[in-house]
C-alpha cells in the first residue's frame, strides 16, 4: 500500500523502449541526447535478425554518453545504463529488478518480444514506469503498452505520420488509449524530464 | 493494482501445490517468466484464475501432467551459437583428449539437439569411443524426444549451417537420414548415452564429470536456485572440468564464482579450478 501511494505520481523508476524497422534512425535521435547524469534505467527491445544485435550496442555505444550494453541474465538494471535485449532471447524484468532473459517461444515472429518486456516491466514498476513506442511494421508491443498504461506507468508512441513504419505505433495507440502521440523531438523532452537528477 | 497482487498470492498457492501434490517445484524460478507461462496455462485451461487453475490441477492429474510438461520451455537448436561449439573444439577438446575415459553431463538437453551436437563433434575428433554422455531434464517428453533423435526436416537448413559455422568436418546429412517424416538421427549417435530424469532443482550430484554443458536452462531459475544447481555442477566436476553456459548467463553473480576461472570468457565457458 506505501510502495503504491509512494510511486503514484512521484518519478518513474525505469524507461522501456520497443522499435521495430527504422529503429536505428529513430534511436539516434532519442539515445544520445540522454545526458550523462540520466537517473533512469533505459531497457530496449529492437527487433533484428539474431545475430545481429552486438552491432547495435556498439554502434550505439558510439554515440551515447550512457553506457550500453546486451541484457545478461540476473544482471541488475542500475540507473544511467541503456540495455539491449540480447539476439534470440526475451528480456523480461524481475521484481526485485534485475533482469532474467528467456528462450520462449517467439512472439509476432520475434524473439526478443516488446510484449514480454512490457508486460514483465509493468508488473514490477507499476505506475513508475515509462512505456514507449516507435517505428515499426508489425503489432508487437501494443499489449506491452496496455500493460504499462493499467500499471499505472506512463505511455509514449511516436506519431505514425511521421515514423519509418507506422504499423507498430498505430497498433499501441489503438490498444492504449492513455497513449500520448508525440513526434521524436517530444519523446526526447519526455524523457528528458522524466530523469532529470 | 489490488488484483494483481491477489495474482500474485494465487500463483505462489499454486506453485506450492504443485510442488506437493506432484513434486515438481517451480518455486524458485525466475518470476517474470514463470508468470507469463503460467498466465497461458491458465488461458488454454479456459479458467479466469489460478485458484481455479489450482483446483482443477490439484484434482486433475491429467491435466496437471499436460500443464507441467508445458512450464518447462523446449526450444533448441542443433549448435545454436556455433561460436560456443567451435571454442569447445578448438580449446576444450585438446585438453578432453588427455583423459583415457570421459564424463559429459547435458544437464536440461530439452528433446536432444545439443546432446546431438556433441555427439557428432565427439565422434569427429575421435572421443566418442572413450565418452559416456549423461542427458538430462525433468520433461518426459522431451527425454523421449530426445532418445528418438528424429527432427523436422524443415529445420535441417538451418542447422547445416549452424554445424558449418561450429567447425563441422563433414556434411550434417551424413549423421541422419530421411523417415517418419523427419530427419532420423543415426542410432549409433546414442548408443554411449544415458537419458534421465534428473531435475537440478530437486536431485544430487552426478558422479565424476569432465564437461558440463548446461545452456538456457539456469536463465529460468532465481538466483539462489541458480546457486544451487551451480552448486551440483562445482560438486558433480573432477578437478579442472569444464562447464559451459549459455551465451548471456554468467557466473558473476554466483556465490560459487570463486570455485570457476573462465576459460573461454566470451563463450562462458568455465573451468573448475584446482584447489
Ligand atoms: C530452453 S531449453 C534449453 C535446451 C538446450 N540446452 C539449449 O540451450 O538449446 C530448457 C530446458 O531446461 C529444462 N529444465 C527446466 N527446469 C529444469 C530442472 N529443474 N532440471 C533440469 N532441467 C530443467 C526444460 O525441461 C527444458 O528442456
């Protein structure tokens, strides 16, 4: 009951991030803009072929003033740090936050799954999360998002006017209607003041 | 937010008696996943909770059976992540060759594709002959899955090219042939194997091992079970054996991490140290 009131309106805890085709470009814009002293946990989902993800941390471990590294199992999420879920693997959050990975089935043909990051985020930040959607073709991570917005947690989906692949973000702002639809430089400013130290 | 920690308390009942009335204990494993599991057993079941899940399985073997064998996750691959089979036959097997006899312990070897991978590989580098495997799970199904050796034959592509990438000094379609609608594994594979229901959450040590692969399974455990059954691995291996992980676990957050050096890091291969 004062974990609830104490996280109800106070400041999230952790951002989940789902992104599927033009994730890159659409991450370039959020990513770096992250500033060094970034008080919160950023954990990510990107859809790509297996294999190909540890291109992805490196390349964005070029551009960001955050450390970003692929999710390992029972690692804890510490604050200031971008995750990438690992190729072939979901990457779900526990309670206590650390993360746990699995090989279950793939969900909407993909594993790592934004569903399954979503939905497990949600469960063990509550209303101190903040749930967001990009780019993409396909309906993965409109549940998740429903998920973050009955938690109580805050819920972002970029614009599908202006997105890569505006399927995905269509999907979550069907499924969610709390969604706020916002353009990238709004998420950026979002995010911004949602970890601000 | 109430609901859900009803949720919450139902699922720790239900667990705990499952584990009484069928002695399978899922207690320890990693919550997220479990209960993402578990909320799909309760849907195929066609139940709205799982106090009423834990009735009808408490009365209900049949079913309970079904629900159990579907908490435990069978998705494998032969060599997935060939870069894992290609260290063990480059670093490991030189040392494996010093031993007149072997030990090697598949712990959680799901319907046999990774026990079949190092099958072929032992019998590609001339161990197979002093081998005894060891292949374990607590899924009956997937032991004898596993003991059949027959894979569809969709996914053989896939896994030529996974055997290519680990080194592979054939062609895969050597080791098995078309029937039952499948791909058969040659028998002889499986004649130096021997399956059992073994759970590392609740049973004892094995005798002496010198490798241990044991990949994705501790990634559904907590942490204290994690220390368990590293635990068995530290006790079930001669000195300077192997044991080696999947790909994203590691040993650092293990309270056993002192008895293990890393061998071959980026691999998560282990060695049981010395003293
Ligand atoms: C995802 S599969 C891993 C298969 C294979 N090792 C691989 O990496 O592809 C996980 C396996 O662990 C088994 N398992 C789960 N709990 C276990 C336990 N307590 N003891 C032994 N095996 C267990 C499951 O039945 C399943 O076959």
């Amino acid at each position: 009951m004062s974990e609830q009131s104490q996280s109800a309106g106070g400041a999230p805890n952790a951002v989940v991030i789902g992104a599927s085709a033009g994730a890159i470009q659409a991450l370039l814009h959020i990513l770096p803009a992250l500033p060094e002293d970034y008080t919160l946990p950023v954990l990510i989902v990107v859809h790509v072929p297996a294999g190909r993800r540890s291109e992805l941390t490196a390349l964005f471990a070029a551009k960001c003033r955050l450390p970003v590294a692929e999710g390992e199992d029972k690692e804890p999420i510490l604050p200031g740090t971008v995750t990438f879920a690992p190729p072939d693997y979901h990457m779900l959050v526990e309670p206590g936050g650390t993360i746990s990975l699995s090989r279950d089935e793939q969900v909407f043909f993909s594993r790592p799954s934004i569903d399954v990051l979503f939905e497990s985020a949600a469960d063990a930040y509550g209303p101190a999360l903040v749930g967001v959607v990009l780019t993409g073709a396909n309906e993965d991570g409109a549940q998740g998002l429903a998920a973050v917005a009955q938690a109580g947690g805050v819920t972002l989906v970029q614009d599908p006017a202006s997105a890569y692949a505006r399927a995905m973000p269509e999907a979550a702002l069907k499924a969610c209607r709390a969604a706020r639809r916002m353009s990238l430089d709004g998420i950026v400013a979002a995010l911004l003041a949602a970890g601000r130290r | 937010m109430e609901d859900e920690k009803i949720e919450d308390i139902e699922i720790r009942l239900l667990l705990e008696a499952l584990y009484r009335r069928y002695h399978y204990d899922f207690r320890n494993y990693a919550q997220a996943s479990i209960k993402r599991r578990l909320r799909q057993a309760r849907d195929r079941q066609g139940v709205a909770t799982y106090s009423a899940l834990q009735d009808k399985l408490l009365h209900d073997p049949a079913a309970a059976a079904g629900v159990l064998r579907f908490l435990t996750v069978q998705v494998s691959d032969f060599f997935r992540d060939p870069s894992y089979f290609k260290a063990i036959r480059e670093t490991v097997v030189p040392h494996l060759k010093t031993y007149p006899s072997l030990k090697v312990w598949i712990a959680g070897c799901s319907a046999g594709e990774e026990l079949h991978s190092f099958a072929i590989l032992f019998r590609e580098e001339g161990l197979e002959d002093r081998t005894l495997f060891y292949a374990t799970d607590i899924n009956q199904d997937a032991l004898e899955a596993a003991s059949r050796g027959i894979y569809p034959l969709d996914r053989m592509k896939a896994f030529t090219e996974n055997y290519r990438l680990a080194g592979g000094k054939a062609s895969l379609s050597d080791y098995y042939s078309t029937g039952y609608g499948g791909a058969v594994f040659d028998k002889s594979l499986r004649d130096r194997v021997v399956f059992s229901d073994h759970s590392l959450v609740t049973d004892a040590v094995f005798s002496e091992m010198q490798l241990i692969s044991c990949r994705n399974v501790m990634i559904y455990f907590d942490r204290d079970l994690q220390d368990r059954a590293v635990g068995l691995f530290r006790d079930s291996l001669g000195r300077g054996g192997f044991l080696g992980l999947g790909s994203k676990e590691t040993l650092r957050f293990s309270e056993h991490v002192g008895a293990f050096s890393e061998f071959v890091r980026e691999e998560k291969i282990y060695q049981r140290r010395q003293a």
